[in-house]
C-alpha cells in the first residue's frame, strides 16, 4: 500500500461508513420500505447534486443538469476555500477556528468594493477579491500578532474573533453605516447591490449559478499544494509545523512562517466571503448565516489536511449538500448531508483506530521501528 | 531467535543498533507481537497482548525514556494506575506507606513525599524501578538505564541490580557499554541483525571479544572506511566503544593543530546566558576553537555545557561576554546567521532539535540546507537533486535502511543520529559544534561518528565536542575545557590530560595544583 493511499484510505472510509450509517438511519425512520425509500432518497441526492442524468437522457432541457451542477460546484467552492483556510493554518501548527469570522469580513470587503469603487470589469473583480483577501488576512492576523507576541493561545482568540465579526459586521456595519438604500427610498435588507463589473461571470448560462469563483477554488487548492509540496518556503512551513524548535536550529524563520501561514488561511476564508458575495449574493445579505467557515474546519479535517484532499472532500459534500434539498420529496430531512458530514468526521477522528487496524493487515516491515501511537497526528492544542 | 531467562539471573543483552534488543524486549512486555514463535513464563506458553498482561506475570519494563509524571510524588507515581483508596478517594497516606515500604525491602533510598521533577535523573530511574517492583515484578528489563547516568549513577545502578538478584529477582539488562555488562552480568546474550549470534558468561570473554561478536559482518565497513581516512581504525574504534580510550591518536599532533596552529574561528571572552530556568547558566566563559582541532568541553550534566553549545549556535541569546565567530559577532547570532557563516551543529536533543521525526529522511537531510544546491533551485524545492544526494549520504553513512522516503521516526536512534551527522558534515562547517555525538549508539555507529569527527578535523574543521563522557573526550579532543557551574574551572593540553586532575575539576576544584 503506497503512501498517499495509506494516508487517504481513513478519510474514503469513514465517509462510506457514515454514508451506510446515515442509509440505515433513513431506513429506520420508515414503518414501511425503509429501505427502499433510504435509496431512493440517495438517488435523489445523487441527481441533485451532479444533475438530474435519468430526466435529460429522457429528453429533458440540459438545465437538469446545469442548475444541479451549478449548485454543487458554488457550495464546494466555498467548502474549498474554507477548508483550505484551515488546512494551510493547520500545516504550521495552529488551529484556526476563526475561518467564519474571516469569512464575513472578506464577503464585507468584497461587497464594499463591489458596491462603492468603480472601476472597469477587467480590474474590478481582483480588486473586490484582493479587498476580501485582505480583509479576512487582517482578521486572521489579530489571532496570529496575539499568539506569537502575547502568548494567546489561536484556538481561544479565533473562537472570539468569530463572535466579534458577526457583531462587527452583521450587527452593526451592515444594518448601520454600509446599509444599503434601494431607490424610492425604500430600505433593503443588507448593503448595497454590487457594481455588474464586479459580478464573477458565470459559466454555464444564466440558469446555473456555477461562476467564476469554482475555478478560483480549484486554482486555490492546486496553488497551496504546489506551495506546500514544491517550494522551499512551503517546506520551510511544514517543519515548523512538524517540529518548531528543530525548525529554528536549522535557521528557519519560525515566526515568519507562522504568521505568514495564518495570514493566507485568513485570505483564503476572506475569498470564500468574496465568492458568496459576488458570485451568489450581489450584496453583503441581512446576516450571512452560512457557516462555511466552520463547515471548513469538518474538510480540512476529513481531507486529511491536504490541499487535494480538501477539494475532494469539498466536491464530494458539495454534491451532497446541493443534492440534499432533492431528498425532501421523498420526505426526508435535507440536514442528512450535514449529518453525513459529521459522522465522517467523528470517524476521521478515530483516525488512531483506523490506521491500527490497517497497519495490523500490512506487513511491519517499518512498524517494528515506529512509535507504537504515532500521537503526532493529535492536532496542537 | 530463541532465549531462555533463568529465575534468580541477571542476563544482559547486547547488541548493536537495530539488531533488534529493543524489538525482543518490547515483544516479552507485550508492546509488540510476535509473528511467529511464542513466549513461555515458568514454563507456560502465554500470549502477552499488552503490557497489562506482562505486568499480570511478573514482568517489568524500565524504559530508557522514563515514563514518569514529573509534577507528581514519588508515591503517586509509583500507584498510579492502582492507588489504593479510603471509601472511594484516594489515600495518599497509605500510598507513601506502601512505597516507603516497598523502598524499603528492596534497600531503595528515596523519598516518597518528593517530587519527581526535584529529583536527579539517577533517583528517576529509581522510581521507576521502584514502581516495576511494587506491581510485583519478577522479571525486570532495563532498557539502555546507564545511558543517562553519570559514572557514579551507574555504579549505584549495579549493586541495586546486583541487590535485586541477590533477593531472588530476574534482571534483563540491555546495553551497549560492554565493560558495565561485564562487570555486572551473570551472562550476556549478545544480538546481531535479529538473532542471537552467542550467550556467553563474563569470565569466559572480553570487551574485544564481545565488540567482535557484536559488530561481526558490519566491522568491514568500519574497516573500509578507515583505510579510506587513513585512521587507524578498526582497533580503535573496538577499543573506544568498549571504554578504552585511545590515548593520544598514537601521539599524531593534530593537522593544523599542534606545530602549525590553524585560523581562529572563534574567540570569546566573558560569555555569559541563562538556562531554561531563568537562573544563569554560563558565567563567564573563555573560549578558542582553531581550524583542525577539536575542543572537548568536559563536565558533570549540568553545568552550562549546553547553554554553551547554544550561544554558538544561535539558539541562546548572549546576557554578557563577547566573541567573534568565523568573522562576524557572537553577539545576537541567530541560527540562520551561524549556518551561513558555517557552523554546523549536532545537538543533544535529536527529536527536538535536529530532526523532524514525522518528515521523510531526504526532507531531514535538507533541513537547514533547504534553500541552496543541490536542495533547491530558486524559490522551488529540487527533488531529483535531494534524492541523489540523500542516496549517497546513505549510502555512504551505512544508514539502514537506505531509504530517503521513509518517515525519520521509523529509523531506529543510531541511525536518526547518522543521518544528522550526515547531513551536518556534507555541509562541510568550518565549526562544528557536537554534543553526545554518541549517546545511545552501538559499537559501529560510535565507531563511524569518531571517525567522521577525526575526518572533519583532517579536513581543517574546528570542532567543539560537548560530551559527558570523560573517556570520549580524551580519546578525541586535542585540547579540553572543564565547565563547572558555568565556568571554565580547568584547560588541559593534550600532553596534560590527567583524567584524575579533570575530575576534579569538574567537581569544582579550582585552585587545585595541577
């Protein structure tokens, strides 16, 4: 078994065992046909999510395919971005809980900028999105100035940080200075309508919300990786979340490198903020209640926090999450992709458990020398 | 592989690095499973799943690594797991009863009440003992326990092994410090590759004997590489690592030592920093280093060795003193500035400081020479030139197995520790600062790293060697500095050494006539 496969296989089986688990559990609330009706109800998700294939091989219009689709790809975009976020934060060795946070101040920043700066289209999507990026970067950075110059654990100051961004934002900014006013003079909810310039164009017609911000998620993910994987500074990144004071013998600027990392987790939040906002939204909305930023922390975690991996996860309960609502015809709850999600984590948590199960079938040929508990996969706390 | 322990026995094993003691050990307390093959006690054959099984028959683990709570008592440490309890809490009074008295029977002086981090390293193992015993072990496995101790530690450590026996208990001694082995043990059991390649009994055997069993196949390496330095090794590296020193490199001035004096590399006067506690650690230190010469720093653990090997290398601020290293200032040196001035360093604490356990060996190789050739090209991380010189270092360190993409933690410690030296020395340092460059090594990995340190030294290195072994010091060093609470209380040239005289000086006898 090579390495990445090792490395994967937790993550692939504990979402299959928690989609089993969630079948059973839509069986169960059936007095009749649980489980026919626990089938049929994934199916529905499945054709939500990736379009509706059956219907357009009957002859149905190609928008059973795109609006699905489109759905799927925009709530996966901003999984990715989330996840990167906590990802990337994770690989120096914090845990940044704060991506929500660092969410609404980026989709803040990016409504602002879409709203009240003109500027010509080619110019004024980076702008709004370089706006969020610094936005969400700035946030992030409250939390990291707090760890490496006061000592203040990340975990504790992000978990703040959040609550402060919504009163900031949500209940403040939003319904005070930066409100929106609609012609007539009648009042709308949530700022004002963003500039069609700085609208992310979308891509497969007007009847799918697939835009811009999908390719901006996949170029993300390939980025970080490549970052991670393939420069000295990524590597530099990575020992100092393996091993800090061995990273500091060996002359790497540990603080830099964390403060570096936590500032681009913040960006990337910051963007998943900018792709609500000006892919879906058009305005920062009355409360930006989606908790993608703490969805983000579920992917990172079961996509092993890698950059892949993270995007894997984040199309794979993309499809889910899009596909859900398709369930209700069948009567079934739409939160079962959110329940899905969380029982794959739970299980991704007793990743000790799983990989001793693997190493019993394998052959030690290394695990005589190695640690009995390789407790370094124990996130910092 | 076959072993029998008799009761009432104090067997030691030996072997070298990876030869699999600590593999056996590991399976006879229940951490690892046999794949085939079966464990019997008293002449039953049981299956020891974990280590609860093991201490259910008696037996009993000292790891080298002491798994102790340090904010603890010794009392609590030693219940811990079965304190005994008064309707329902515990009874910390009948606890420091029940150890006092198990200290007791088995002529243990410690005292329940302390707390374990006041305690020496020595009186730690102790606990330790103490705690395998309470539980009622039988049988007794000491992995590596001399290792951290110092001289007058280990002997304590072998009259209360000799006291176990003596009262009818079973001690399995693992090691590699062959005269300790056979000043102690009743047989020694020597390992090789895996197998039990001899059993033998001390008055049947020598050091140089045993070395021979030990390194068997892999001395031709050792042998190889000594004709390539033109060292005059194996002898003296089988003489070393049994604790012979080798005096005087057969009275070889030093190359660019000696008659000719090399450049200066570093000059400091008044150094003085702060330990990890805050308290001062150096308090005024004059120091040398010149090309092609090591410098041994001699000493009781404690008294500012490593501080010392940390302000010169960047990781300790200076509080006071002043000193040039290779052209620039000591002072406000960071580790990035000591490595490009060419400082090289082997740290004590390999785990943490050397390495990072969970990269891949190749990743470790380049740590701290990540950013130039052959590790890097611009901005971008170089793989195919990493892996090749990953290979040849490996290759050419006899590190097993030879595998750039495994994780560094599934190596065993000696080789972890070859790698560092690997790496350190490709960089080719004009200093090298090493501490217990050998601590924990077999007989050929000590053998290898002696020999790579007289190389560095032919090549006009300047080496600074912090060691607490006295013998290793005198064997390598051509001039030493004994540090005694943080400052330099002795300097011996090489036709000085006088190993009685030293050691008194690292007690702290200043003024003494030389």
């Amino acid at each position: 078994m090579g390495e990445r496969t090792r490395q994967a296989l937790p993550s692939v089986l504990s979402v299959l065992l928690s989609l089993v688990v969630c079948w059973q559990l839509i069986a169960l609330t059936r007095d009749t046909d649980g489980t026919a009706v626990a089938t049929a109800a994934y199916l529905e998700m499945l054709w939500g999510g990736i379009g509706d294939w059956p219907r357009f091989i009957e002859g149905a219009a190609v928008t059973v395919l795109t609006r699905p689709l489109g759905e799927a790809a925009m709530k996966a975009a901003l999984l990715t971005l989330t996840g990167l976020s906590v990802a990337v934060a994770f690989k120096v060795g914090l845990f940044n809980i704060g991506a929500q946070g660092q969410m609404l101040l980026g989709a803040l920043a990016a409504a602002v900028v879409g709203a009240h700066v003109t500027l010509p289209g080619v110019l004024h999507i980076p702008a709004a999105l370089l706006g969020a990026a610094v936005a969400g970067a700035a946030w992030a950075g409250i939390a990291g100035a707090l760890k490496l110059y006061r000592g203040v654990h990340e975990v504790i100051s992000t978990i703040m940080l959040n609550w402060v961004a919504v009163r900031l934002v949500d209940n403040w900014l939003v319904v005070g200075p930066l409100r929106g006013v609609a012609e007539a003079g009648a009042s709308i909810s949530g700022t004002a309508e963003i500039h069609p310039t700085s609208q992310l164009p979308r891509l497969l017609g007007d009847s799918s919300r697939l835009n811009l911000g999908f390719i901006l998620a996949v170029v993300a993910a390939v980025t970080v990786w490549a970052w991670l994987a393939r420069t000295r500074s990524g590597f530099e990144t990575r020992a100092v979340g393996l091993g800090d004071e061995a990273a500091r013998a060996a002359g790497i600027p540990v603080a830099r490198r964390a403060g570096f990392a936590m500032a681009l987790a913040g960006a990337l939040a910051g963007l998943a903020g900018a792709v609500l906002v000006l892919g879906t939204e058009g305005r920062y909305p009355g409360t930006l209640g989606a908790p993608y930023g703490f969805d983000g922390i579920a992917i990172a975690l079961i996509g092993n926090n890698h950059p892949l991996g993270v995007g894997a996860a984040a199309l794979f309960f993309g499809v889910l999450r899009a596909g859900g609502t398709r369930m209700q015809l069948l009567d079934v709850h739409k939160s079962f992709p959110e329940l899905i999600q969380g029982l794959a984590l739970l299980f991704v948590a007793g990743r000790l458990i799983w990989l001793a199960a693997l190493r019993r079938r394998s052959t030690p040929t290394v695990a005589t020398a190695a640690p009995p508990a390789p407790a370094a996969q124990v996130p910092h706390a | 592989m076959s072993l029998d322990i008799g009761a009432g026995e104090l067997l030691a094993v030996v072997g070298e690095n990876g030869a699999g003691k600590s593999s056996l050990m590991n399976v006879l307390y229940g951490l690892y499973h046999p794949d085939s093959g079966e464990v019997s006690v008293d002449g039953r054959s049981v299956r020891l799943k974990s280590p609860g099984d093991a201490i259910a028959l008696g037996i009993g683990m000292v790891h080298q690594h002491f798994m102790l709570v340090p904010t603890l008592t010794v009392a609590e440490n030693v219940v811990l797991g079965r304190e005994p309890t008064r309707r329902g809490l515990f009874d910390w009074e009948r606890a420091v009863r029940e150890v006092a008295a198990t200290c007791e029977r088995f002529g243990f002086v410690l005292d329940p009440r302390a707390r374990v981090d006041t305690l020496t390293v020595g009186s730690q193992q102790k606990v330790e003992i103490v705690k395998a015993l309470h539980r009622g072990a039988q049988v007794l496995i000491l992995d590596e326990p001399t290792a951290v101790l110092t001289p007058q530690e280990a002997d304590e450590l072998a009259r209360v092994m000799r006291g176990l026996v003596a009262q009818g208990r079973t001690v399995v001694l693992i090691s590699h410090k062959l005269k300790e082995v056979l000043g102690v043990a009743d047989r020694i059991a020597v390992m090789r590759r895996g197998r039990l390649v001899a059993e033998v009994r001390p008055s049947e055997t020598s050091a140089t004997a045993l070395a021979a069993l030990m390194v068997g196949e892999s001395q031709r390496a050792v042998t190889g590489h000594a004709a390539a330095s033109g060292e005059k090794l194996p002898s003296d590296a089988l003489m070393e690592a049994v604790g012979l020193p080798v005096r005087g490199d057969d009275g070889r001035p030093a190359p660019g030592g000696g008659e000719k004096p090399g450049d200066v590399l570093l000059e400091a006067t008044g150094l003085q920093a702060r330990g990890d506690n805050g308290c001062p650690a150096l308090r005024g230190v004059d120091l040398a280093v010149r090309e092609g010469e090591i410098v041994g720093i001699a000493g009781v653990d404690g008294n500012g060795q490593r501080e010392l090997a940390e302000v010169l290398t960047g990781l300790r601020p200076l509080t006071a003193g002043r000193g040039t290293l290779l052209g620039g200032a000591l002072t406000g040196l960071t580790p990035a500035q000591a490595r490009a001035r060419g400082v090289g360093h082997v740290p004590e604490d390999r785990l943490r400081r050397a390495v990072v356990k969970a990269l891949s060996v190749e990743e470790n190789i380049a740590l701290g020479r990540h950013t130039g050739p052959p590790f890097a090209r611009g901005l971008w991380i170089d793989f195919a030139g990493r892996r090749e010189r990953a290979q040849t270092l490996l290759a050419s360190y006899d590190v097993r197995p030879p595998e750039p993409t495994l994780p560094l933690q599934a190596l065993s410690g000696g080789n972890q520790q070859k790698v560092v030296v690997a790496r350190e020395l490709d960089a080719r340092p004009r200093l090298l600062v090493v501490v217990q460059p050998t601590r924990g090594l077999d007989i050929g990995a000590v053998a290898q790293v002696h020999a790579r340190l007289r190389e560095a030294r032919a090549q006009g290195t300047g080496v600074v060697l912090v060691s607490l072994d006295l013998e290793e010091v005198l064997a390598l060093a051509d001039r030493v500095y004994v540090l005694f609470e943080g400052r330099v209380t002795g300097q011996f040239t090489r036709a000085e050494y006088d190993e009685r005289e030293m050691g008194r000086r690292m007690l702290g006898a200043e003024q003494a006539h030389g």
